[in-house]
C-alpha cells in the first residue's frame, strides 16, 4: 500500500497513498447516493441534523481527497519543502529545525516560527526523522 516516490526531479517525494483518493471518491460517491432519495422517502420528517450529518460526512470525503491532491513533502540534501493540504509552501532548511520528535502515530518537526506534523507510516518519514535528529542533535552542540 506504502510505495516510496523516488522518480521526482527534486529529490525524494513523501506523499499520501492513491487509496486516500479512492476512500475519498467512494465516501462522496456514498453520501451523495445516500442524499438523494432522503427528500422522497422520508416525507419531510428527516430533523436538519440528519442532512447536517450527511454534509459533515460528504466534507470529510472531500477533505480526504484535498489532503491525497495537496500534501506532499520533498526532501533533498540540505532543506525539504513542505505542502500543506491549503497549498501553502514552506520551505524548511535542515539547519533551521529546533527539534524533532518521532511519537507513535507521527513526527513532529518544530521550527522557529512553525510547528510541521507528518503521518509516521508514509514511506520515507522514517529516514527523514532520522536525518532531522541528527541534524538538531549537531545544531544543539
């Protein structure tokens, strides 16, 4: 499921699986079936909430696939560029980041002015935490 993307012309590419776009299809595929009969069948007696909950659900589809269609991590020698879901860019030298945690589920990249948060089990992030620890560790000296 967890391919690493060395093919970029940058560097090494750390990005969301392709099964985040087809979650993400198949749960705006469901609530938008699921929404059509609702003012038909149920007679006027479905509450707000029940289309509040359906929106909620059809939202998180799309965050889904915003978040496979956006997100993206280059790494290369001296810096990496972050993307971030909104497609705002950072670019981030190594030298530049205070600390770098690696918890359970994620690791924490902190810098002077941001704080970066990356999914642990994305192919790469492993090496990169690795590679930041190092460089903080040399940076703390």
């Amino acid at each position: 499921m967890y391919k690493k993307e060395t093919s970029h012309q940058y560097g090494d590419v750390i990005r969301y699986p392709k099964l985040y776009l087809w979650v993400g299809i198949a749960g705006l595929i469901f609530t938008g079936v699921m929404s059509l009969p609702l003012p038909i069948f149920t007679n006027d007696t479905l509450e707000w909430w029940g289309y509040m909950l359906l929106f909620a659900f059809w939202l998180l589809g799309a965050g889904i696939i915003m978040a496979y269609m956006n997100w993206f991590m280059i790494i290369e020698k001296d810096h990496f560029i972050y993307r971030s879901i909104f497609r705002k860019t950072y670019k981030v030298f190594y030298s530049d980041v205070i600390d770098c945690t690696i918890k359970e589920n994620d690791v924490i990249i902190k810098t002077k002015d941001r704080k970066f948060d990356v999914d642990r089990n994305l192919p790469g992030v492993r090496e990169l935490g690795q590679r930041l620890r190092s460089q903080t560790r040399k940076n703390s000296k």
